[in-house]
C-alpha cells in the first residue's frame, strides 16, 4: 500500500494510504470543474473535502467512484489502479459512495433497498442458483438480519416496508448511509451526509461516522459545516477551482492565508453572522 508523498512528513511516516489521486482533471464543454487535483485520503481516517461551491469537489469523488470519466489523471485505490473503472467494479473493491442529492430506488421499500445493496450476491451466479441453492437461501437470510439490524442502527426500522421516495429528507439520506454501509465499504466518500437534514439528526450521523471510522472503514466526506470538521475529522483536503489548494489539520488551515482567503474566512464570517 502507498504511503509517501502529499500527506506531509508527520503522516507519511506512518500512515498507509487507502485511497489517492494525482492530476485528476475533468472538463463539461471545455470549461474545467476540475483541474489536476492531487491527494491522498490515509487509511482508517475521517478525511474532509471542503472549499467553495462549484470548486469541484462532487466531480472529483464522481471520478473517484467511477460515476464520471475524467480527461486525465490517476486514481488508485490501495494499490490497485482504478482510473476511470466502471463504478460497479470500483465498487467490488471495496469503494462506495453516497449522492449529495439522494438517490434511493424510490420504487423500493426502505428494506428493498438494503437488500440491493450488497455487491457480491450468491443468487446473481447461475450456477449457485443451479447447485448451490442452500448457500443462497443462507446468504439472503443473513443479508436479511443484517439490513434489518442497519436500520435500526439508523432509525430506519418502523419505516421498512415504507417506499423509499416517502421518506423525509433526512431519513433518505440516512437511509443512503445504511445502504452504502450494507456493501461493507472499505472505503466510503459521503458527499455532504448532513446537508439538508433537521439539525437534530446531524450529530446522530456524525455518530455515525465515527461509528465507521472505529470499525475500520475509510471515510472522504465533502462538508461545508467546520464546526462537523472540527468535531470528527481528523484531516482535511482544500479543492479550489479544481486543485488542491491544502491538506492539513483543520487548525493548520486556518492560519493559512491563502486557504483563508478562497474558502475558510468566507465561512467564518458566515458562522459569525449566525
Ligand atoms: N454534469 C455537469 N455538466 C456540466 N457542468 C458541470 C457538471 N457537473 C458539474 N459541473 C460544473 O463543474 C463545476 C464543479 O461542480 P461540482 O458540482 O463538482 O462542485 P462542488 O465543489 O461539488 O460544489 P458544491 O459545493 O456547490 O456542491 C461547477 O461549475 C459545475 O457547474
Ligand atoms: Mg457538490
């Protein structure tokens, strides 16, 4: 697994690598959203994405989990080259995802969708399905356990049989959570998991993640809220006009001048408003 490089000399000297990137570069009609970012997400960490809107930062984890091709650069996921692999495939690796805007099967009961979710399915071979029909039913069975556990984790229980597009804002994107988590994730990359979602419910997801975090999954979440950074984030990635701008400690980027200047004093003087 790499372990050299952008992380800075602290963290290099330690710190495996779960998943990087260099030069990432991705165009719509010629004008860049991103433009050569470069970064490394250390393995078993919480790793915020920040900077302003419109600075890339959906497109890259889009590149990153294989929802969008990108014009140039490399990504890798531990060791292995996943540049521009289908998101399924990236997906078996280990990668997950979830949308800044949901997107749960509506169609599906909220269980449905868990029960979807888990990429290595025994009945999706045919020849388990011919010889092997027990170790199915055994699969789904404890698919079933698991998915009904998850949503009582994320106080989605008494919802199960509701079809997902019933669900309020926040339960979808919970719901998205739970669905991304019932694939066993090494890796998970959330973009903006509490926006839009009752304040009540932010520190509960917070909870979450950490929760994540504490069994060993790799976390990358896009988050424009500092005092969530601050809280669980234990490093931080600054994506302006399509580069990184900084990586660091949340505390080292706010004393840098420049990362002030693009993305963090406007956000302090939004919170100080408040
Ligand atoms: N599918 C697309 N087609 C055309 N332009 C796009 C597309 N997706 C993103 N863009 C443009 O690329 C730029 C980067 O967008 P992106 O959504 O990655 O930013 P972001 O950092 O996630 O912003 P926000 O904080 O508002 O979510 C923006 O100018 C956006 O309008
Ligand atoms: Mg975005």
């Amino acid at each position: 697994m790499s372990g050299a490089g952008l992380l800075g000399s602290a963290q290099s000297v330690s710190q495996a690598v779960a998943l990087h990137c260099e030069g990432i570069t991705k165009a719509f009609q010629g004008v860049h959203a991103v433009n050569g970012a470069a970064f490394e997400i250390p393995q078993g960490q919480i790793t915020a994405l920040i900077g302003p809107n419109g600075a890339g930062k959906t497109t890259v984890v889009n590149v990153l989990s294989g929802a969008m091709k990108c014009d140039a650069g490399r990504a890798f996921l531990g060791d292995t080259e996943i540049t521009n692999w289908p998101s399924y495939k990236i997906a078996r690796q280990g990668l997950l995802r979830t949308f800044q805007l949901s997107r749960e099967l509506g169609g599906l009961t909220v269980l449905e969708n868990l029960l979807t979710a888990p990429p290595h399915q025994a009945g999706d071979s045919l020849v388990n399905v011919l010889l092997r029909p027990g170790s199915i039913r055994r699969q789904e069975r404890e698919h079933a356990e698991r998915a009904l556990h998850l949503l009582e984790v994320y106080r989605l229980y008494r919802h199960r049989d509701t079809r997902a597009r019933e669900l309020s804002g926040g339960q979808k994107k919970l719901l998205e959570m739970a669905r991304a988590v019932m694939a066993s994730p090494k890796v998970l990359l959330l973009d903006e998991p509490m926006a839009g979602v009752n304040p009540a419910l932010i520190d509960l997801i917070g909870d979450y993640i950490l929760d994540l975090k504490r069994s060993g999954v790799t976390v990358l979440m896009i988050e424009h809220n500092l005092n969530v950074v601050e809280k669980i984030c234990d490093y931080v990635i600054v994506l302006a006009e399509g580069r990184t701008l900084a990586t660091g400690r949340l505390s080292e980027l706010r004393e840098n001048t420049e990362v002030v200047k693009a993305y963090l004093g406007e956000v302090m003087d939004a919170g100080a408003a408040r």
